[in-house]
C-alpha cells in the first residue's frame, strides 16, 4: 500500500477543503468491480488512503455485482482511521430481491440496500448500465428487459418480495437507495417503505440515463422525505448528464436538506473521491451556494442517514 501526501494549496486548506473533511460518499465504487480490464484510478487501499489524508470521515463501498461485505471487513483493517460501509445491491447475481441475500449483507456488516442497477428492467429499457455491462462481458449482451426486475407489478403495487426486503433493511437499520429501478417504482417504494418504519430513502442519481426522472417526480419523491442524490461523476466531462448551475437550481428548489453529494467513483479517469468532491465543493462555492448547505449535502445528510454521530467542523 502506498502512502499519498495531501498537499495543501499556498496559504493552508481552502474553504473546499475544510468541506472535505468529514465528507462521507454514500457511492463509492472499488476494484475489481465487474472485470480486471474495467480500471479505477487507484486500488482500493490507495484510494481510502487518499481519501483519509484528505480528511473524509467515511465511504460506502457499493459494487453492481457482489455484497461488498467481505471487501470492506478487510479494508478497514488494512486503512484505519477512515471508515468502510458495506453495501448489498439486488441485482440477480446477488439473488435479486432475496430477503435471504439481504439480511445475510446485515449480518456481516452491510449498511446500504441497494435496488437493482443492471438488473432493473427499467435501465434494460433505456439502455444503462446493462448496457455499458455488455461491452465488458459478451454474454451481458443477451439481457432482456423482459427479464428485468420491476419492484412493482402491473397495477403499481410494490412486489410481496420487494416488501420482504424491505422489512429486513428496517429490522437491520439499512439504508435503501433505489439505484435504477423506475422513478414511478421509486414513489411506490418511498411510500411503502413507510409502513416498516423507513423515514427516508435515498432517491438514486434521478438525472442519470439509468432513471431520467423529470423535476415533477424529483419533487414527488421529496414529498415522500425521500432524499435526492447528485453524483459527481455525472459532471464530469465524460458524461456532463447535469451542470453544477442546474444542479444547484434543483437543490435550491428542494432544499439542501434534502440532497447528498456522492462521487459515483468507478472510472480510471476519474479523480480520486476527496478531489472530485472538493471540486464540486469549490465549483458550487464560486457559485455562490451557502458552505453549510454543501456541508449539509456531503457530511451532516449522509452521516444522519447512516445513523452515524459526528462531531461538528466549524464553519471556516
């Protein structure tokens, strides 16, 4: 494991700095993910060390393929002084929605429930991230939405399966992201989620392909005290699916207690989680959006969603 210096810009750590520091990325993705040739920028141990120097307090280490319960037992041990949260997703090669599968997650550490991504029908439909699967494993190629997992059935319920799960997430104190299911399936989860006793789930990249929910279902989710996530990755030049001024514009219309800030880490051409979030910080700063709502948005929310009690950063 190498050890990274964290320099410091002339004069000492900027205002986006300090906002780093006790960040938590509710969507961090490690490496190996789904194939050896499908890089990230660094190994996993390299990252959180980074991430550590830095100053983050925390990632959740999310993978569209396996629980990373296993992973992130190993890595706190390797990388002290930052934490790793387990997550499970519900795609079919972790069972799918398998109450079985989830609470096997729980029992080994894991702290996020993940709705489906590839295995969604609806990102079958628009061709995300089953896409993108294809081009690295040829038999990928051959799903079909027609396979696809739906949380809800044709009549807009949620699925007596869907609710197993989710009563398991409640009973093991989980979070629940609704990664790439549908944003009508992720109403229907957001209500239902109510009756076990879950306040709150995180309302997934709603910007991204893989969602492409629209301002009106934003705004229905946030009635249901969902929370909206804004991934960094998605804008950065590569995809640039949302700017940071439209971003801004959608969290002032929600407030900013009820959005995260994420990193989506998963490229080798995407910096490192404490970089890209310290150049969103900086970019919505320059934009002139309050240092407390960004630190709402990247410490306070996340820390709060996964029960976790942080000391307070002072404001600079």
């Amino acid at each position: 494991m190498s050890e990274f210096p964290y320099p410091w810009p002339p004069g000492g750590p900027s205002p986006a700095d300090e906002l780093v520091r006790g960040a938590i990325d509710l969507h961090h993705h490690g490496y190996p993910e789904i194939a050896f040739d499908h890089r990230t920028r660094h190994e996993d141990w390299d990252e959180l060390a980074i991430a550590r120097a830095a100053g983050m307090a925390g990632i959740v280490l999310k993978s569209h393929m396996w629980p990373t319960v296993g992973r992130a037992y190993h890595l706190r041990r390797m990388v002290p002084g930052i934490d790793v949260h387990a997550s499970i997703t519900l795609n079919p090669i972790a069972g799918g929605f398998s109450p079985l599968a989830v609470e096997a997650a729980a029992r080994q550490g894991a702290r996020v429930m993940f709705f489906p991504t590839w295995g969604a029908a609806h990102d079958r439909e628009r061709g995300g991230m089953s896409r993108h699967l294809g081009h690295i494993l040829p038999r990928a190629a051959g799903l079909t939405r027609e396979a696809g997992l739906r949380a809800t059935d044709e009549a807009g319920r949620v699925r007596p399966e869907v609710c197993e799960c989710l009563a398991v997430a409640a009973e093991h104190k989980m979070l629940v992201c609704t990664a790439h299911i549908s944003p009508k399936e992720s109403i229907a989860v957001a209500q239902k989620a109510k009756d076990f006793g879950i306040e709150s789930v995180v309302f997934s990249h709603p910007d991204s392909n893989s969602v492409a929910a629209s301002r009106e279902e934003i705004r229905d989710m946030v009635a249901l005290d969902a929370v909206c996530e804004f991934c960094t990755l998605g804008m950065l030049p590569q995809f640039q699916r949302i700017s940071p001024r439209l971003a801004m514009e959608i969290i002032s219309e929600i407030s900013a207690d009820r959005a995260i800030i994420t990193t989506d880490y998963f490229f080798e051409w995407s910096p490192p989680a404490s970089e890209t979030l310290r150049m969103l910080a900086g970019t919505f700063l320059d934009l002139g959006m309050p240092f407390a709502d960004i630190r709402k948005m990247m410490k306070d929310t996340p820390a709060r969603l996964l029960g976790i009690d942080l000391q307070p950063c002072p404001s600079p």
